[in-house]
C-alpha cells in the first residue's frame, strides 16, 4: 500500500498519491542571521527543487525574524519534502505551506501579491495605447517623460505577467519586481 | 561579576562546561591563541593528528564509540577545507562533531587574506549547522549552542568559525543555559504519536511475516534503545534485519537476527524484506544501497517508519504509520503498550519462523576454502574467533573488505563498529580507530582495511605512536582497490581500468618506519599466530594479510535489481556475473 501522509500530526491513513505537480506556496519563518537566506537557497539547488518566486524581508525587528516566502513546484510528496527539510534548518522557526492551509480553509489559492515596476518607452499611439492600458490594469505612474512611462503594478502574478506581455509589444524596455507576498484569508496568523 | 577572558579562553572554558576530554587538531595561524591556552591547562587532552581530515575521522570513531561528541579544532583555510571530507561523512551518518575552526581577523575577512577561505559558505551544505562569530560577545552562547546542535535530534557536525581577534578580544563568559533545550528555533521532536504508536502495536501484533529494519538510529539513540529492541523483538517474536550503521543495536548472537541487509547483505534478510507483510523500519533511512530496485521494493507490506527526522519520512519509500520521534522514545512506549495490553505473539508466525530458516540454510556467506591461499573471507572469521569475548572496537575504511568486515565479524553490542555508511570514506578507518582508542585505552581497536584504503590517511601511524596509542590495522591485501574492480567485471567487461595498484609500498617496513610493527602473512595456517601477535602487540600495527587477489563480495544485489533478485557466491560464474546488470542498471551508482 503506497499512501500519503497527509497531516503530520494525525499520523495515518492516509490519501491516494498523487503525481502530478502542483504549485505551493511556503511562508518561512526565520531568524534574520547571516547566511539564512543562503542556507534556503542552497537547499533547493542541492536537492533540485524548483524555485519559482522568492522574497525575503524582516518582518519583526525586535525579534529579528524575517518571513522568506516562497512558491515552489513539484509532486506533493516533493513539496512535502522541502517543508520538512526547510523545518529541520536550525534558524527555521516555523514553515506553513500556505496552499495547503488555503484548502484546508475550502479556498483555492492563499492571497498573493507582486509589486512590479515597467519601464515603457515610446511615442504617438503606442505611448497612448501603453497609458490606456496601465488605466485599465489600475497601474500608477511613478515617472514619466515625453518619451517614457514607469508603471507601478501590483496583482496577482498572473496579472502581472498579462501587462507584461501587453507592454512587451508597446515599447517595453524593462521589469522589476518583488516576488510573491503571501498569506492565508482569515483572522487566524501563522 | 565574572572576570573577563580571551575568546580563546572561553573556547576552552566551554569545552570543559560540555564535559570535553579530549580534542583532536592541528595548529596553524589563525588558532595560535587557541592552542596558547590548550598548553596552559591539563584538564583537556589534545590530540596532534597528522592531517586535518585524520582530526575529523578520529572525533568521528571517538563520537561513534562513546556516545559523545567528537571535537575536533584547526586552523582556518587548508585547515578548514581538509576538514570538508570528514564533516561531510559525519553529516552522512549522523555523527555528532564539533569542529572549531580559525578564522583571518575580520577586518581581513573578504580580502583574500593568507589562508583565508569562505569556511562557513563551503562548510554550509556539510553540516547540521555553523556559525561565523563576528563579536567577543557572541562566542560563549554560541559555542554552547554548537555542543546542542551538534547533540540534539539527528546528530550531526556542526562548525564554529573563529576569527583570531575574536579569539583575543575578551569579554564575559557565559556558561550553559541550565535548561538547553529552550533553544529558539531548534526543538526536535522526541516522543512520537501516541495513535500512531498504538496502531504499530496492533498492526505487529497482526502481522504474520513482520520484520524490523533497523538503522543507525538505534545507537544514536544511546544503549537502552538497543536493549529496548532486544526487548521488543524478544516478546514479539519478529525477525531482525540491521543496515551497515545500525549493526550491533541487536546481537549478531541472537535467535532473530536475519544479518545485514541490503546490496551485501545476507539473503534471508533480504528476502525476508521482499515477502514479509509488515515492516518496521526503526531509525534508517531507505538509502539506495538498502532499497535496490525501489519500485520492487518490498511490495506487500505495510510500513511503519520511526524516525527523528521527519524529512526522511515518505522521502523515498512511502510509508503507512510515520512516527516521528527519538527511537528510544518511541520503543519504549511500543513496549509499554504492548505489555500493557497483554499482546501475544501472533500463532502464524511459526511458519514464518521457519520460511526465515530455510532461508537461511542457503548459507549465503560460503566460499570455497583454500588451503594455499587466504581467503579473505577466512581471515575474517579466524580474526573474529582470536577476538571473540575481548573488549573490542572494529572500523573499516571502505571496500570489499568492509563489506567482509559487516558479514564476517559478528557485533553483540552497540557502538563497537565505526564505518563510513553514507558518505563511504576511503580514509575513514584508521584514524576512526585513533579516535575509539582515545576514548577507550585499553580496548582492542582494530581498523579492517584494504590496501588501497589504507594509504588514504596512512600518515596517522604517526599520530598512534606519538599518542602511544595501539590501533592494530588489519590489510586484506589483495593489490587491487577489490570493489572498483568488482563493479568494472559487473559493468564494463571485465576491463580493469586503473584499479589495480602496481608499486604498493612494504606494509612491514612501513609500520617499522613510523615506529610501529608490522607483520605479514601469506599462508592460511600461520593465521592464528599472527593474528595472536597483532592482538599482543604494543604500540599501532600494520598487518599486511595477502589473501587471494581476485575473491569478489558476495551475496549481491546488483544495480536496479530487486531484494528477491540477488546474486549469490556459488551462482557468481565469471558469465552470470558479467551479465548481471541490465542497461538501466548501469547508470545507478
């Protein structure tokens, strides 16, 4: 009988596997110490999971805790895997997979947001056209001469791909962004 | 109010609150202060190894044979990346070090200073944990944080990098937090499931071709866990199998044991973890070399896996009942529940009983004798008859003859057998029994070894005589580095690329020349002397047993190949051999 583990705490029995891949997102909570972030990253390229999105910040200052998150794909029981070999870092606090949490809750999805700055560059109707759009997208103008914008955007990912892909032919020139902020719907915190 | 003292003080004032004896290293620039402190004080032996990569092996075989942690202190640069080989075996197989490392003075850090390297960046991925200290008052809470770490949960290395105007500021020293276990993030997990553990029992309790797969995780767990698995095992009624690491957790004398399992393994464990219908695997791991072909891997049980890790739980083989927890936790109450409930051995296990004995009437491990040539096989059996009873220590470097060693020396106890499982250290062995002979002076330490193996830390003779240590090196000499060669007539026609070694050194000379002795022996029947005069003698030696070159390990289950699939001795002809990996089988390690 091959089955899965499904919540660690109540040990058996058990789903059925699945192996398909799926995309999780993982909010980690760490002590904000040197080397934290590298011992994150390092575990994924020395085991050969994916990294899809990053992002990392202090989150508590006196306690100097920061909340890396992250989304990841792969099997269930692969990211099963990097939830346990994230926890078992010792500067990891706590790890919460945030989409399981989100379905336990009968939702889809854990909110999540991007910030992304665009920089477009053009004139006549396709600088018309980019102003049009970034309306439509509630993007902000952050900077702007006769021949630029600077759009700030914030969304979900898939958002934030779509005015990319509209901008890639209306002059765009270049993308930063912030990687996935993430938490679950509800009163209750991690 | 405590007075002030250097860091390299603390550094030594810690060892001694961690109830360090004994400390293995190498000097060098950037731990002058450390070792200015160490020759001023008589409660802390040092140990003088002869490379950085002997001081990690022997903290190994003295962590590996004492329970405690290995310490092991050198100098920053060469010092620290010698160090990597042995950190990475500890991280392996869960062995607990404490490695202090020297560090360039901050203000040089990141300059490309002389001898200076990025130790925690290349030490990151090789240990449990490790820490740059950067400020005086960092140091003490740190270092006790370390001998924590390195201690707690899954054992493992840990490293303290120091950098030398740390280990001259000075500042206030702090001793251990009385209560260590509150750290902040680092909190495993001990008991396990109290559900889990009662649906084990009733499911052990069901079974009718149960086995227990047992793994290093019972020593680490310290002896009572053993005698806990001798217990359960004992009322049960289920055979015993054991990886590499767990060996001597149950004694090789006892009526269940199955012997080793896996690739060398014996053929009734191995088969009884292809057909039993419920398997507990207690403290291992499901590595490759155990597993074989994984998606043949024991079909039609159920499987209980006890781990204090709960990332080795569903990582390769999916299991019914996780538990995590130490294992001497979790078989204590499994023996609790089962004696409280009045559980009973289940009827059907006498034909289960006796499926494991015509198994085992297979005799796997039979070669053919040889009246002029030793066999290795034969040496083995004749040394383990000459130790039979003695207090005894056995390491192995990594090889054939390690796998001989696993086979053919039978282990009662717990914490005697001292090998590189995960990481498999050519190197490991000699300097592993250094490190048991520290610990345990007047027990018999004896490192198996190959004589390829062997010249892999060979300097550390050296460090026996110096120490007026006795390890007594046992060469199964065979010219040939045997298990590459092994694999080469299994996988690439017999083409012996490389893997014999022409211009091997004179082993007897080469003990004289460290100041040792060195015996050597050709011939089956002047064994028993020599072996008499190995055991007898004073000071570290070299016995250089030349046994038939071109003997191969068996049983075996070759690459991609199932538990049931197994390659035995009498079955291994030169054709069967060469034919018995298929392509897919090739590309496995």
């Amino acid at each position: 009988m091959n089955a899965q583990n499904v919540d660690a705490l109540s040990a058996y029995f058990l789903a059925e596997v699945s192996e398909t891949k799926e995309t999780h997102t993982l909010s980690v909570i760490v002590d904000n110490e040197p080397g934290v972030l590298a011992r994150v990253i390092g575990l994924f390229s020395a085991r050969g999971y994916n990294i899809d999105s990053l992002s990392v910040s202090e989150t508590e200052h006196e306690k100097h805790i920061s909340r890396i998150t992250i989304v990841t794909t792969g099997t269930p029981q692969i990211i099963e895997q990097i939830r346990h070999q994230l926890d078992r870092l010792v500067p990891v606090h706590r790890v919460r997979d945030l989409t399981v949490a989100a379905h336990k809750l009968n939702q889809d999805k854990p909110l999540e947001r991007e910030l992304a700055l665009i920089k477009v560059a053009g004139q006549g109707d396709k600088r018309l056209e980019a102003l049009r759009l970034s309306e439509a997208f509630k993007a902000v103008v952050i900077d702007a001469t006769v021949d630029h914008f600077v759009f700030e955007i914030t969304g979900r990912t898939s958002k934030i791909e779509q005015f990319i892909e509209i901008m890639r032919p209306l002059g765009l020139v270049e993308v930063s962004r912030t990687g996935v902020a993430a938490l679950n719907r509800g009163a209750e915190g991690l | 109010m405590e007075r002030e003292m250097t860091g390299a003080e603390m550094v030594l004032r810690a060892f001694q609150d961690q109830g360090v004896k004994h400390v293995f290293g190498y000097p060098g620039g950037a731990v002058l202060p450390i070792y200015d402190e160490l020759i001023q004080q008589d409660v802390i032996e040092h140990i003088l190894v002869r490379h950085e990569q002997g001081a990690g092996h022997a903290a190994e075989g003295y962590a590996r044979s004492t329970g405690k942690p290995g310490v092991c202190l050198v100098t920053s640069g060469p010092g620290a990346t010698n160090m990597v080989t042995a950190l990475t075996d500890a991280m392996l197989d869960s062995i607990p070090l404490v490695c202090i490392t020297g560090q360039v003075p901050t203000n040089l850090i990141g300059s490309d200073a002389f001898q200076e390297c990025d130790t925690v960046g290349i030490t990151r991925t090789c240990t449990k944990h490790n820490w740059l200290v950067k400020k005086i008052e960092d140091l003490p809470r740190i270092l006790h944080e370390a001998f924590y770490v390195a201690t707690s949960g899954r054992p493992g290395p840990v490293v303290v990098d120091i950098p030398k105007d740390v280990q001259f500021a000075t500042g206030i020293y702090e001793g251990p937090a009385p209560n260590a276990t509150q750290h902040k993030s680092y909190r495993p997990q001990l008991k396990g499931d109290m559900n889990a553990i009662r649906a084990t029992v009733e499911l052990i309790a069901s079974a009718k071709r149960p086995v227990f797969y047992t793994g290093g995780g019972v020593i680490n767990a310290g002896p009572a866990a053993s005698q806990l698995l001798r217990e359960l095992a004992e009322m049960t009624g289920v055979p015993v199998t054991s990886t590499l690491m767990g060996l001597g957790a149950y004694p090789a004398s006892g009526p269940l044991w199955l012997g080793m399992l896996g690739m060398h393994g014996t053929y009734e464990a191995n088969m009884a973890m292809h057909d039993c219908d419920v398997m507990i695997c207690i403290g291992a791991r499901f590595d490759d070399r155990i597993t074989g072909r994984l998606d043949a891997f024991s079909p039609n049980s159920k499987k209980v896996h006890i781990d204090i890790d709960p990332s080795s739980i569903n990582k390769i083989v999916r299991v019914d009942i996780p538990i995590v927890g130490d294992v001497g936790y979790v078989l204590e109450d499994i023996v609790r529940i089962w004696r409280a409930s009045n559980m009973k051995q289940n009827p059907e296990l006498k034909a289960w009983h006796e499926q494991v004995n015509k198994w085992r009437a297979r005799n796997c491990l039979a070669y053919k004798p040889n009246d002029d040539v030793i066999m290795p096989q034969y040496a083995l059996q004749r040394l383990a008859a000459a130790i039979k009873g003695k207090d005894y220590y056995i390491s192995t470097e990594v090889g054939q003859h390690q796998m001989w060693a696993a086979q053919f020396l039978g282990f009662e106890e717990p914490n005697r057998w001292l090998t590189s499982g995960g990481f498999g250290t050519m190197g490991y062995g000699l300097p592993a029994a250094i490190g048991a002979q520290v610990a345990h002076p007047d027990a018999l330490c004896i490192n198996i070894a190959g004589d390829a193996s062997i010249l892999m830390n060979i300097q550390e003779m050296s460090t026996a005589v110096q120490h007026g240590l006795s390890p007594k090196t046992f060469i199964l000499n065979n010219s040939y580095m045997g298990m590459v060669r092994q694999w080469q007539q299994l996988l690439h026609g017999n083409r012996l690329s490389h893997s014999y070694t022409d211009s091997l050194p004179d082993f007897v000379k080469l003990a004289e020349a460290y100041g040792g002795t060195g015996i050597r022996v050709t011939k089956p029947d002047e064994l028993d002397d020599a072996i008499e005069e190995m055991i007898n003698a004073k000071g570290p030696v070299l016995f250089d047993c030349c046994v038939a070159q071109m003997a191969n390990c068996f049983p075996m289950i070759p690459s991609g190949k199932a538990h049931n699939q197994m390659l035995l001795p009498d079955e291994a002809t030169d054709e069967v051999v060469a034919n018995a990996i298929g392509n897919e089988g090739k590309a496995l390690v």
